[in-house]
C-alpha cells in the first residue's frame, strides 16, 4: 500500500514541468522511507525467516519508480545499505546467515543502483531528444518563414515583390467590390537606368535602387503598397486615394526624386522617372 502511494505521488512530481525544492524534499523523503523500510522489514523477517525478498523489493522498487540522479542515488542506496547492515547484525545471530545475507543485501542494492542509472540515463536521452526535435521544428519554421519572405519580398529593395503585388492588386479589388471606393495604382520607371549600369556598374546601380525603394517608402503612408516589378520598374497601391489626389501624390513623388541626389561611394547621381496612373473602382474586377 505504501509504495502504490509513494508510487502515484512520484508520478504527479514527475510529470510536473517545474520543480519545487518541496518536490524533491518529498521526493527524497519518499525513497528514504520505502529503502530503510524495507532494510528494517527484513530485519525483523530474520526472526521467522532468512529471505531478503522485502529489501530486494524496495530497492527495485526505487530504482524503477523514481528518477534519481547517479550520484544521488549512490548516496541514498549506500546509506540504505548501511542501516540494512547494521538491523541485520541485531536481528540475524548466525554468522554464515548473517554473512549471506549482507552479501545478498549488497548485490540488492547494486541491481537497484544498475536499474535507477539505467531510468535516469534513458530520461537523459528522452529529454535530448525531444530538444533536438523541438530544435529541429523551430528551424523549421525559421525555414519556412525565410521561405514565405523570399516568396513575398524582393531581396534587393525589402519591397513586395511582382507576385505578391498582384495578389495585392486583386485583394484590393475584391475589397473596393465589396465596400466601395477607390484606389490609384501607380507605375514608376527610372529613366534611362540602363545608362546608370553602364557607365557606373550593377553594385552602384543596385545600392541606388536600395536608397531609392527608401525615398519612395518615406514619401507615403504604412497602409500604401510598394512592390518593385521589374529591374528599374515599381508600382504603388494608394488605398482609399481619389484619382485627382493620386496624380498630386505622384507629381510630389517625381518632383522629390528629381531633387534628390544620390551619393554612392561618393559619387552624385541625379535620375529622373517616370510616373503612370490608373484608377481602381467597382468598374473594374479582380481579373482586370
């Protein structure tokens, strides 16, 4: 009875993910009892019989039950073991017995010891093993969400890329269907990019194109949608913009961008680009 007890509140503390210093008083308490238990119960057995088996029992019992640390449990087994030694020279008075019997005593607790490392070492691998699991999923989804932006994001500007921007497009559409109102879709160029390469190289080119998805981001608002969708080519949702406020928005855009001058390892660029603009309304469908 007492060890289906001690066994039922073991696997309660086991089974709990932080551990209190109280868990382990009861939890130390617990093997102390049913280990000196089962020394003092054989003890008293000497009076009827020779056999060990309560001792025998008790240490199986520990090493089976409970997750005990090896160096704790060779403490805990030997000090056992001590008092085991000492109950069995007051109760067993026949030396070759008495011998036997410590010796049996010995070889009990080294089974107990063998079977608590043998638990302890395959909870060690368990617990390796679901970290390396969880390790495993969490680079998983670190993947897969490096997957989603270089499926979303263009790699050079950290804009939407032209596949993205479509599926925004539509979205869009569907949402003007729906509620009403209206956005303006802008298409920009820079003029003559082409030259820019040339006569610079693709690294001044590219840092140039970096700075300028920069200059247009801070010239709109968060709710905006920028996407580059060619190599020199980028387009602009303005959500919820009137065609008369987009065509002020874009001539602000084109008149910063001419202003502005692009320093690249120190050397000044000045472009200048080219604006397109369309109306979204219900006149047109998410296939348009």
């Amino acid at each position: 009875f007492l060890l289906i007890v001690l066994c039922i509140l073991s696997f309660k503390l086991r089974n709990t993910e932080r551990v209190h210093i109280w868990d382990l008083v009861v939890k130390y308490a617990m093997i102390c009892t049913i280990l000196i238990s089962g020394a003092i119960i054989t003890s008293i057995d000497q009076l009827v019989t020779y056999s060990i088996i309560p001792f025998l029992i008790s240490s199986i019992a520990v090493g089976t039950i409970f997750l005990i640390k090896p160096s704790h449990s060779l403490i805990l087994y030997l000090l056992s073991y001590i008092v085991y030694y000492i109950s069995m020279g007051i109760s067993q008075k026949e030396a070759s017995v008495l011998l036997s019997n410590r010796i049996n005593g010995f070889t009990s607790i080294a089974l107990g010891i063998f079977i608590s490392f043998m638990m302890w070492r395959a909870n060690v691998l368990n617990l390796q093993q679901r970290n390396h699991i969880q390790y495993q999923q969490r680079e998983l989804e670190k993947k897969n969400k490096e997957l989603i932006h270089l499926a979303t994001f263009d790699h050079l500007t950290g804009l939407v890329n032209r596949r993205h921007f479509e599926d925004r497009i539509a979205n869009e559409l569907a949402r003007i269907n729906r509620q009403g109102g209206e956005s303006c879709l802008l298409i920009l160029d820079i003029d003559d990019f082409k030259s820019i390469n040339d006569k610079f190289g693709h690294p001044t080119g590219d840092t140039l194109l970096k700075e300028f998805s920069l200059l247009l981001t801070d010239q709109l608002r968060e709710v905006d949608i920028i996407a580059r969708v060619g190599g020199e080519e980028f387009a602009i949702i303005l959500v919820g913009v009137d065609k008369y406020t987009g065509e002020s928005i874009g001539q602000r855009i084109r008149e910063k961008i001419e202003q502005h001058i692009f320093i690249i390892e120190e050397v000044e660029i000045s472009i200048t680009i080219s604006i397109g603009i369309s109306l979204l309304d219900k006149s047109l469908n998410s296939h348009g």
